[in-house]
C-alpha cells in the first residue's frame, strides 16, 4: 500500500499562542513494499510525520493518500479507524503499553478490538510469537515476568497481530544492547520481506539507515531535504555532516582514507566487505603502475 503526502503542514496548537509549524510544504512518496528509513536531528518533524501515516496526527494543510483513503483537515475522525488496522506503528519502548495478564490477552487486544474472532486472533498468537523468536509457553505467562527483550517482542507481535500493510518503526531499538538490537532490526528486515509490508524506520542509527533501508528521507527543520539510496545519501558525507547528522563508521573511514591518499574510491562503500574488496582493487592498481 502506496503513503503521499501532498503539501502537508502541521501546526500544533493552530490558532494559539503556543502554535508550533512541525512540517512544511512536505511531498513525500513512501512506495509499496519499500523500506524507507527517516533519519533527521531532534526536533527535525520525524515523530510528527510518522504519526501522519496513520491519521494520528491530521495534516493542518495539504493531504495524506494512505492506500484508499485521504486524510484532508477536514476528515471526520471516525472515517479514520480502518486506516488503524492497516498501518502498525511500533513507538518507542512499546513494552510501556502492555497491561493484560497474559502475552496470549496482550497479542490478541488489537485484533479482538477490530472484530477478529477469538479462534483467529489465538491462531495468529501462536504463529507471531514465534516469528518475534518467542516459544509458544510464553503465552501463558504475564508479560510483566519477562526480561526487557522479551516484553519488547511481545508488544511487537502485538502490532503484528493486527496484519498491517504498513509497518512504521519509531527507533524500535532504543535502549537495547548490541546484540539486542541485530537481532531485533534483522527481524523486522525478515518480517518485511516475508510479508511483503511497506516499512519505514525512523532511527539515529546511520548503520541502520544503511544497512536495511531501500531509501532514506532526511528530515530538517519540518522540511525534507534530501532522499534517495543509501548508496547516494551516503556518498556525501560532507552534506551531511554540514546537517549535523553523521555516517555509517565504513563511510567515515573511506571518507577519511581518500583524505589522506587524495584520491575517490570507485564508489561508496557500504559494508566493510565491500571496502576491503574496494581496497584490494586500488592497491592491485598500484601495483601494476
Ligand atoms: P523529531 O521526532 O524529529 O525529534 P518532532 O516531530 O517531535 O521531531 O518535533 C518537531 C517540532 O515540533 C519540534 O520543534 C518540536 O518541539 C515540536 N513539537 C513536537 N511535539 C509538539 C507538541 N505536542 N506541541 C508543540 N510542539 C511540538
């Protein structure tokens, strides 16, 4: 399912004298079945535009095209629910919002809330829990008596359960350890795939936006500044810096070896596979000169 934003504003508190413009003149293409990563300093409109792809938020001008439906200032708020259940926004730290007493009741919330029945939503329990690498035992416990982790992939397939088209993560990997937070992204990168969903990741992380994203979207100030491929983001460290937003640690350090050798690479390199291939290649050059 295809997201447009068609010249979107935002104003919080419009017509006080607390009135705020988050966005400005936004036109944005988030494509079906695309991962799209939002990278953007703090206070840049990240939050607000994520929570504009699911009517959360309504823009103050302009329109959102989510799929079927168009989201205008004028929207009555009850055509919005549908939209709900097609878009799953995992926030930050989303195990603050557990509360049943078993992981089975918490999964099945979303879903028992839009009508699905019983039987269903239990079946979609059984098979989420262990997509997010969870046992089935698991179900019977309270979520409270889980580690960090574990409350975390809960909510997780909580959001899942609800079968989105559209999944939006706000920096899904926030206070987990490294490990924690490989196998928390890979998972999403496997859900997207196998499930064919539109993703888009807001996130710090320039490994991240590398790594995963077919397209990034850099947000400042309200506006979008600058999209494109990891590949073209990436090979303008100088911009970016210039931003105040950072690199992947590979950039960083090809940036710093043209540099001092006072040459270009052949091309950006991404992972540090490709720099040691990279590498390899310029000193056989230099040795066949
Ligand atoms: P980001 O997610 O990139 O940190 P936000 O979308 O949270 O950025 O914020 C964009 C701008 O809107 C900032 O200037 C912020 O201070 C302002 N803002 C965010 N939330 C509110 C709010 N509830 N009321 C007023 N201003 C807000």
């Amino acid at each position: 399912m295809d997201i447009s934003l068609e010249k979107v504003e935002y104003r919080y508190s419009a017509g006080t004298p607390f009135e705020k413009l988050a966005l400005k003149d936004l036109n944005l293409l988030l494509p079906s079945k695309k991962y799209t990563a939002v990278i953007g300093h703090t206070g840049s409109g990240k939050s607000t535009l994520l929570q504009h792809l699911n009517a959360l938020l309504k823009p103050t001008a302009g329109k959102v095209v989510i799929g079927e439906y168009e989201i205008t200032p004028k929207k009555k708020n009850k055509q919005l629910k549908p939209i709900r259940k097609r878009v799953g926004i995992v926030f930050q730290f989303p195990e603050h919002q557990l509360f049943e007493e078993t992981v089975l009741k918490d999964i099945c919330y979303g879903p028992l809330n839009f009508g699905v029945s019983q039987e269903e939503a239990k079946r979609r329990a059984k098979e989420l829990i262990q997509i997010v690498g969870m046992n089935e035992d698991v179900l019977e416990r309270s979520p409270f008596d889980l580690s960090g982790g574990q409350k975390r992939r809960v909510a997780i397939a909580g959001v899942l359960a609800m079968e989105p088209d559209v999944l939006v993560l706000d920096e899904p990997t926030a206070g987990l350890d490294p490990r924690g937070r490989t196998e928390i992204m890979d998972m999403f990168h496997r859900i997207h795939e196998e499930k064919g969903l539109t993703t888009v990741l807001v996130t710090h992380s320039m490994e991240d936006a590398a790594q995963y994203a077919d397209e990034i979207v850099i947000m400042q100030k309200g506006r979008l500044v600058g999209k494109g491929s990891p590949q073209d983001i990436f090979s303008k460290p100088e911009w970016l810096f210039s931003l105040g937003l950072d690199v992947p640690e590979v950039v960083k350090f090809q940036y710093s070896m043209e540099q001092k050798l006072g040459m270009k690479f052949s091309k950006t390199c991404l992972t540090i596979e490709e720099l040691a291939a990279e590498m390899e290649a310029i000193s056989e050059n230099g040795e066949r000169s």
